[in-house]
C-alpha cells in the first residue's frame, strides 16, 4: 500500500512546528487503547462518552472536553457506519485551492477561499488534520483569533490523544485510524518521511530525518491493524 502525500510547504511546516509546541505542553499517560471498553462507552446513549455527543461537542465554540474524551472521540469512530480508513474529501475546484497553500502572503478573499474549503473538508471529516490546520492559519490571518484558539485547542488534544496511544517505537507504536496522520505526527515531530514500510502484524514504520537537520534519523512505529480490520470487513474483495 503506497501513500501519496502533499509536497512539504513552508505554511504547513509553520503550522506542524506551533501545534507540537502546543502539544508539548499537555501531561499525558500513554496507555493502551481499549477497543472493547472504547465500543461499549461510545456506542451506549446513557454514556458521557456516547459517540453522538462527543461530536456535538468537539463542532460547538467551547472547549469542555476532558482528556478521555478526546480519546473516545478519536478511536470510537472505528465504531460509526461512517468510517472510511481510505476516505478523501474532493471538491470541485480542488487543484486551484491547493496552489493558495504555497503562498505566503494571502489576501482575505484567499483566506476565504481557504476556510470554505476547510470547513466542507471537515464536514465531511472532523479528522482531517491538514485541513483543520489550514482552516487555523485562515482565521489567524483575518484575526479571528478567539476562534482560531478554540480550534488549535480541539486540534493540540486531539494530536495528543493520538500521541498517548504509544510512543512511537517498535514495542509501543502509535495507533492511528488514518494512515495520513502517520505523516502529520511525525511533522509534528519536526521529521520529514523517507521511506514508508509494512511490517508483519499490521505494524507501518517510516524512516524520518529531522527537518533541520539531515544527519539526524529515526523510526516512527505506528499500528494500523484497526484501520486494516476495518477496511477487510468493509471492503472484502480488495482484501
């Protein structure tokens, strides 16, 4: 399974390096995802966690959403009819939107142009984070900043969340849903992938060099045996 990813711009390179120095300043334990007890507690309406409500709460304006909660939301969506592992959010007029992001100086109508196509991405996918922090820069631009905060808040959670899955070794991998936020956590990291490996037992690693510093190399472990499960069971044939 070969990943296609978007050339590094100097705007995302921005972004990934503010929202890991946002991350950093969260305390986390990392712990052991408990699918079973992750699908009880979101597939139950009389649960706090019950999926329906953590996404009504992740879209409002407030910020009330302990640290579980960001984990429930995260790993439940397993768990929705609705999960797609190789899902992609297109539009029409796509390709003209994407060249704005290697621009550095924007104008408000091309921050409009950003947030429209922002917001309709994650309409359609409250997970994706390149999306998400596109739509962050846009309203930083207009100064929206109050809004701009919230939303860096849901995103700053969310990556730790992901992050508290494991460490990102061999013997205690990242669990992820997307195989794109492979590629966002190692950004985060200030890492650029090289090269993009299978292992046995549903286990990616990327070999990474450091973004400012070639001669400094690591291996990000990452397990996707959730993400292929699902996948076997919703597309039988190509498995």
């Amino acid at each position: 399974m070969k990943v296609q990813r978007f050339l590094l711009t100097i705007l995302l390179s921005i972004l990934t390096t503010f929202t890991f120095m946002s991350v950093a300043q969260y305390r986390f334990q990392v712990r052991e995802i408990d699918f079973d007890k992750i699908k009880q507690e979101t597939l139950d309406k009389n649960s706090r966690y019950y999926y329906p409500k953590l996404v009504r709460s992740f879209k409002s304006n407030d910020t009330i959403m302990n640290f579980e909660a960001y984990r429930n939301l995260y790993y439940g969506f397993v768990f929705q009819e609705d999960y797609d592992p190789f899902r992609k959010t297109t539009f029409e007029g796509e390709k003209e939107i994407e060249e704005l992001y290697y621009k550095q100086d924007l104008s408000r109508e091309e921050c409009n142009v950003i947030e429209k196509y922002a917001i309709q991405a994650l309409d359609d996918n409250i997970f994706n984070i390149d999306q998400l922090n596109y739509y962050i820069y846009a309203l930083k631009h207009k100064k929206k900043y109050a809004r701009a905060a919230v939303r860096q808040y849901r995103l700053d959670k969310l990556i730790a969340a992901i992050m508290s899955s494991g460490r990102g070794t061999e013997e205690e991998p990242w669990v992820v849903l997307f195989l794109e936020h492979e590629y966002n956590l190692i950004n985060f990291l200030g890492y650029v992938a090289k090269d993009h490996q299978e292992l046995s037992g549903g286990i990616d690693c990327i070999k990474a060099v450091k973004e400012d510093d070639n001669s400094k190399t690591r291996d990000f472990y990452f397990d996707v045996s959730r993400m292929l499960k699902e996948a076997a069971r919703k597309y039988p044939e190509e498995f």
